[in-house]
C-alpha cells in the first residue's frame, strides 16, 4: 500500500513547472491535457499496484503509457522531462529499470 500513497502524493505534485534545469513547457497550450494525460498514467500505475504487477508488467506499461505522448509535438527538454516523470513514478513503486523503455522513447535506441 505504500507504492499506492507515493503515487498518490505524486500525483498531487504541480508538472511540467521549470525549476534550475529545466525551462518549463515548451507549448504551453498543451500544459493542461500532458498534465492530466500525466495524472490518468499514475493512476494506471495505481491499479497495478492494487494488482500486485511484475516489474515486467509495469515495464509494457511503461512502454504502451510512452506511446501516448507521441501525438503532442514534444521538443527535447519536454520529452527529457517526461522521461525523469516516469523515472519518479519507477521510485514510487519501486521499479528499477524501465526495460529500456524511456531510452528507446526519448534516444529512438534500446539498449542491449
């Protein structure tokens, strides 16, 4: 049940806000639906906690919840940004390695 509490918490922190590194998003139009598109990814992420998920479960996850921002115009920072969200996500539950998923997303490589 902690998983699901650090999500929670998680899910309630401000996004795509600029801090030192990065600038803040780059369209800002597209603030509220990444936001809520980021919001709807935790929740998945909840239920797979409820559902006691492999790390191999939530790695498709991973892979498959990527694949949903493909359709917004990210620029580098913005994808880089994304990518760090998800790593957040991986330390509320746990996960170790995404598989290789945010590497392939964000580089278009997998690593062996």
């Amino acid at each position: 049940m902690n998983e699901i509490q650090n999500l929670k918490k998680l899910k309630t922190e401000p996004k795509f806000v600029s801090n030192g590194l990065y600038t803040g998003l780059e369209n800002k139009s597209n603030e509220k639906s990444l936001s809520d598109l980021l919001d709807n990814i935790i929740d998945d992420f909840s239920k797979g906690a409820e559902n006691n998920f492999t790390d191999e479960q939530y790695q498709n996850l991973i892979k498959k919840s990527l694949m949903k921002f493909d359709s917004f115009n990210l620029d580098t920072e913005d994808r880089e940004y994304i990518c760090g969200y998800f790593e957040k996500i991986m330390d509320a539950i746990g996960l170790e390695s995404s598989g290789g998923a945010l590497n392939e997303w964000l580089y278009g490589f997998k690593i062996e």
